[in-house]
C-alpha cells in the first residue's frame, strides 16, 4: 500500500458532524473547531474557557509563590519555616488531596455512563478526603499560630499564610460547589448542561491538587531543602 | 475498529476538550485504568520529593533542583492522565493556552527570584535590633 492510499483509508471517525467541510486533504476534517470541520461544539468551547480561567488561576497562584521564593528568609528574627513546619502533616494532607482527585477522576467515568449511584458514592468520598485535607490544613493553621508564627510576625509568614490560605479557600469553594454538583446530578440527572459542569468541576478539582504539588514542594520541601 | 461512533446527546461527534477522554469510545475498565495509572505515578513521585530530602543519597546543593524535577514531571502527569490535555487535534487551543500560561509563570517567577536576589546582594544588611 502506497503513502497516499494509506493516508485516503477513512478513519472511523472520518465525517462531518456540521456538514460544513468537505475536507479534502485537508488533514482532520473530523474535528470541529478548525475551519473546514465546522464550529466547536458548546462542550469543547466550555472546556477551553474554563481551561483559560484555571490558567489565569494558575497566574495568581504563581505571583504568591513569587513572592514567597522572595521572602524565604525574611523572618525578621522569628521563627522559620522548617522549624515549625510538621511534615508528617504535610504528607498527610498529599495524600488525602491525590486520593480525593484520584476519586474525582472515576466520578466523571462514573458519570461517562450514567450510572448515578456510582457517580453519587465517587463525588460523596471526594469531598470527604477534600474535608480531611481542609481540617488537617487547619489543624496545621491553629498549631503554627499557637508556635507563635501568625501572619503579623514577619513577611515570611504572611506570605505562607497567603499563599496555603489562598489554596485553602479554594479548596472550601471546591467543596460547595461540589455538594451542588451532587445535587444537580440527583436532581436533574445526566443532562447535557449538567455533565458540562461536571467537567469543568473535574478540571477544577485536579487543578486545585496540582497547584497543591507546586506549592508542597516550594513552600514546604524547598524551604526544608535549604 | 468497530465503526461505531462517539457520539454524546448533542449530536456532538468526536470531540475532544480538556478534561475528556479520547473520541473514540473507551471501555470503563480502559479510562480507570488511565487514572489508576496517573494515580500511581503521582504518588511515586510525591513520595520520591519527599524521600529526597531524608535520604543522604543526592548531593545537598542539588536537592533543590532534585525537587523542582520531581514536581514539574507530577504536575505533567496530572496534566496528561487527570485533566486528559493531549495532543489531540481539537486539544491545539487548550495546549497553547497551557504554553502560553507558563511563559507567564516562568515569567513572573524567575523573574522575581532573580531580581529581587539581586536586589537582596545589593542591598544593606538590616536587623532588627539595629
């Protein structure tokens, strides 16, 4: 078989949904978004502007961490990081946040077929190991204060509770809008609308652990590394 | 293949954002095995950043770029096996916006970090009892 009778076998997927192209040799003609394959669909569309919003998020995210790497040692005599940190807490709250998107991950196969049971016991056991990373955070938050090191003390610490707290928050938010998606999926089923929203919470939600990798390793293992 | 069809209650055909799996249809027992894989690699490599710094294997100046290797090949896991941002041809938009999120990233930074370094070699040292 030649080259080019290779490339003119039809794919399977090898049509056109909006009956806009008639790609010929135009390479993919079976996706949409790109000109000749027709205008994206809503889903792709939500996708990437939610994607753009977690990016933007992952922007803010990455001026804390700045700031932070800045005032390292800026503990203006008080206590430093690693002495007060506990890194078995830390190690904790890792592993309850990449159990938590693990589990999130098999929701969204769950709801890939529409089976609400299994969606509904995936998202339950998501926003419990979201809950235990939040009350461990906490736990870690009140210790820190009570060790002297509240956010008044010196910059380095005002950057730390910045930037864990800012993550905090987003995890608490996380967590609300999950209790709605679980909601919205017994209430409403597998709508259309409503497996949209599942997709951007499931991006959200492993967003929300990989800003947790960069900031675990910058602001707890770094500043333990020096 | 089957000539089956992906096909969602849009009437939407092979389309692939970020976030979902591939076009064609994948068994249950296909996509959790994505996610136990990224799961196991995630936690390997978390465990790895925080074995580094116990163990007196790697030379101490370079524990710091030890760590940040590590944690740039998680995040490129969770990337790839959680939040499914492949190649894929209508994953393009979603892969440039990503290039473009760490131009800024690495922008803001290293730039930071390197200025204000400077700065910090440049500038008195102060105490607070002075």
């Amino acid at each position: 078989m030649s080259a080019t009778e290779v490339l003119r076998t039809p794919h399977p997927l090898d049509f056109d949904p909006y009956k806009v192209g008639h790609g010929e040799g135009g390479g993919h003609d079976y996706v949409t978004g790109h000109g000749e394959g027709g205008p994206a669909s809503k889903r792709v569309i939500v996708g990437y502007g939610f994607w753009l919003f977690l990016l933007s998020d992952i922007i803010l995210f990455s001026c804390l961490f700045a700031s932070h790497a800045v005032l390292q040692t800026a503990t203006a005599g008080g206590p430093t990081g690693p002495q007060l940190f506990d890194p078995m807490s830390v190690a904790l709250e890792t592993a309850c946040l990449l159990i938590s998107s693990f589990l999130c991950g098999l929701s969204a196969v769950a709801a890939g077929v529409r089976n609400q049971l299994w969606t509904q016991v995936f998202l339950f056991f998501t926003g419990i190991f979201g809950l235990a990373f939040l009350l461990l955070e906490v736990r870690d938050f009140t210790s820190l204060v009570a060790r002297g090191a509240s956010p008044q003390v010196s910059a380095f610490w005002s950057s730390f509770f910045a930037v864990v707290g800012c993550h905090g928050c987003h995890v608490t938010v996380g967590l609300l809008w999950l209790g709605t998606m679980m909601a919205q999926v017994y209430f409403k089923g597998f709508r259309p609308n409503v497996m949209r929203r599942l997709v951007c919470f499931n991006l959200f939600w492993h967003m929300l652990d990989l800003i947790w990798v960069a900031l675990f390793t910058i602001v707890y293992l770094i500043g333990e590394g020096r | 293949m089957t000539d089956e069809r992906h096909m969602d209650e849009e009437g939407n055909v092979g389309d692939v954002g970020p976030g979902f799996m591939n076009a064609t249809p994948e068994s249950i027992r296909e996509s959790v095995q994505g996610y136990l894989i990224g799961f196991v690699l995630a936690a390997l490599l978390t465990v790895a950043s925080f074995y580094v710094l116990r163990t007196g294997l790697i030379w101490a100046p370079g524990i710091v770029v030890m760590l940040a290797v590590l944690a740039v090949a998680q995040i490129g896991v969770h990337l790839v096996f959680f939040m499914h941002l492949t190649t894929a041809p209508d994953n393009t938009n979603n892969v440039l916006a990503l290039v473009f999120g760490i131009i800024v990233v690495v922008l803001i930074i290293g730039g930071s970090i390197w200025i204000m370094g400077h700065l910090n070699e440049r500038v008195m040292p102060m105490y607070p009892s002075m």
